[in-house]
C-alpha cells in the first residue's frame, strides 16, 4: 500500500536510484511513472556517437541497471530480446520510433509501431517478442532504460544471416552517481 510519501514526483536522478531500489517488483512501474527530472538532468551524463547511439551506465544494482542512451541522427538498433528480464524505456528528449514483432511460422509479424514522445513509458519483455527502437529524426534524442535484472547480454537479428546472435551488451560510459552502485564495464 503506497502512502502518501511515495506518490510524491521524484525530481533527481539520484532519488530515482534510491526509490527503484527500495521499490518491490510490483511497485518499480509505479515509481517510472513519478519521473519529473528536468532533461538538463540527464545531458550530464550524454555521450554522442555520429549516426549511432551511445549506451551510458547510471546504475547498475543486483537488481537492476539505469542505462541513458544517446540517439544521434538516424540511430537505429537491430532488432533484439531482453535475456527473459523486464525492460521499460522513458522518452526522456526528441523522439524514437518502437517497433515490435512476433515470430509466426518463421517469419517476422510487425506487432505494434510507436513514436515515443517526451514524458512517454512503454515496457517490453521476451514473451511480447523482440523490438527495434530508431531515432529517424534529424535532430538527437535520450531515452532512459531500466532493466531489471540487469541484462547482460541479449539476441540480436543478424540481417545479412538471417539469424539471431548472442551479443554481449557494454557500456560507452559509466558514471557512479550513487556510491552503492557497481559498474560492470567489459
Ligand atoms: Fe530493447
């Protein structure tokens, strides 16, 4: 049962570290929902790549992993699962484009297509299938991943095989905003 405290926004990365950490599972929706960080927040932790997006570590907890990632111009991923763990994504700036897909007698059905706007939350996890996310703008864009747990590695759509690889995930940069956060660089 939430109790008043806990409705209130949280306004720093930091206590949004801290509220997903005290959170149970069944709360961590609920504390995505209560972000009201300024964007000015998160560009100090922006790294860009040119015509690429960055994967810039925030947390990482036994339990989960704060990832900001940085979409320049026409960034876009391979299609790609979640290693069976929950993955929500929050539009922090600019605009992405999710697309999702089921596998149905062995070919690929476009599920659902969705541009994430500022303030947006989608969640996704293995069983609603794999996903492409795209910045096809012209300008850049941040979204905020959490997983939990923390993802390792994952399947990735090997357009040129036509086959799915395993890819183990790393980190452009890492920051330790909270002292009690591990940084897994590989
Ligand atoms: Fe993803």
């Amino acid at each position: 049962m939430e109790n008043k405290i806990t409705m209130l926004p949280i306004t720093s990365i930091k206590k949004l570290i801290e509220s997903f950490d005290d959170a149970e599972p069944s709360q961590q929706a609920g504390v995505l929902k209560r972000m009201d960080i300024e964007i000015s927040e998160f560009e100090k932790y922006a790294a860009w790549i040119d015509a690429d997006y960055s994967r810039n570590c925030i947390a990482r907890k036994e339990g989960f992993e704060i990832i900001l990632i940085c979409w320049d111009q026409k960034a876009k991923t391979p299609m790609h699962d979640h290693d069976g763990q929950d993955c929500w994504v929050v539009q922090v700036s600019g605009t992405v484009v999710e697309k999702r897909f089921e596998i149905n007698d062995g070919k690929f059905d476009l599920t659902n297509e969705a541009y994430l706007k500022e303030g947006d939350i989608t969640y996704m996890n293995d069983r609603m299938g794999f996903h492409t996310l795209e910045n096809n703008t012209n300008s850049r864009a941040m979204t905020l991943h959490v997983y939990a747990n923390p993802i390792e590695k994952c399947k990735v759509y090997n357009e040129e095989k036509s086959q799915f690889e395993v890819k183990e995930l790393v980190y452009d940069t890492v920051h330790k905003i909270d002292a009690l956060s591990v940084a897994l660089n590989k």
